[in-house]
C-alpha cells in the first residue's frame, strides 16, 4: 500500500506550494504542487495557522461549509462531498458555527483532522503530531 503524498510530505492538509515560507518546511522541497515539512507537527501547524489565522480571522469563515468551499473549490474537487465527509467525522452541521480557536480549540482540531482524513484517504493518522501542531500554533 503507499503511503499518501500528505503523510510522506509531513502536510496533512496538503497545503499547496506558493510564495509563504513556512516554519518547518524542508530545506528541499520535491513535490511540484504541495509543500513538504520536516516533520508533522509542523505541517499540521501550518494548516492550524491557515485555518485559525487566515480562514477565521482574515476571511471570517466559520463553518465547515464556508471552510471547505474555499479550501477545497469545486472547480478542483467534489466540495459538495468534502462537506458531508468533515460534517460526519466531526459530528458538527456543514453549517453549525465552529466558535472561536481560542474558546473551541477541540472542534477545530476535530475540523482539521477530519481535513486531513479526507485529504489522505485514511483514518490511520497519529493525533499526537496534531496536537504538538497546535501547541506550537498556539504557544
């Protein structure tokens, strides 16, 4: 079975290459289209850093509907599908409001794990990296 490219990439949410230069990257970066990370914790801190500083507080998204559509835009995904995958892991409505990062920590977490299920194709992902991404997110 391969492994896939979010977890052999240390990108959970398979953040794509642009001009940020995140904490953590890998000195070398191989993969043409998503960005590649040391380790995990730092992938999963660049991806609580987009959805807890860019998404909530720049965008003002705060529902997984709002999230995911821009995320994930329909004209490069089944969004639609997306939704109802995050909605069901998590438990929490397409359309519930998450709450803030700093007073619902646990739903975003869930929000994002959740992501990266979907993004990897597999529910075989260690939290404990997780939760160090978001320590390190969040000192």
């Amino acid at each position: 079975m391969n492994t896939p490219r979010g977890i052999r990439n240390c990108n959970p949410l398979n953040i794509r290459r642009s001009t940020n230069h995140w904490q953590g990257m890998r000195q070398e970066q191989n993969d043409p289209q998503f960005c590649q990370f040391d380790t995990m914790e730092w992938g999963w801190r660049a991806a609580f850093r987009l959805l807890t500083h860019t998404y909530y507080i720049k965008y003002q998204l705060g529902t997984i509907a709002a999230i995911v559509r821009k995320w994930a835009p329909a004209t490069e995904n089944n969004t639609q599908a997306y939704i109802a995958s995050v909605a069901r892991l998590t438990g929490i409505g397409p359309n519930e409001p998450l709450g803030s990062p700093a007073a619902e920590p646990a739903r975003w977490m869930m929000l994002a794990m959740a992501m990266a299920v979907h993004e990897c194709g597999t529910n075989t992902i260690d939290a404990l990296p997780m939760l160090r991404g978001w320590a390190l997110n969040n000192p």
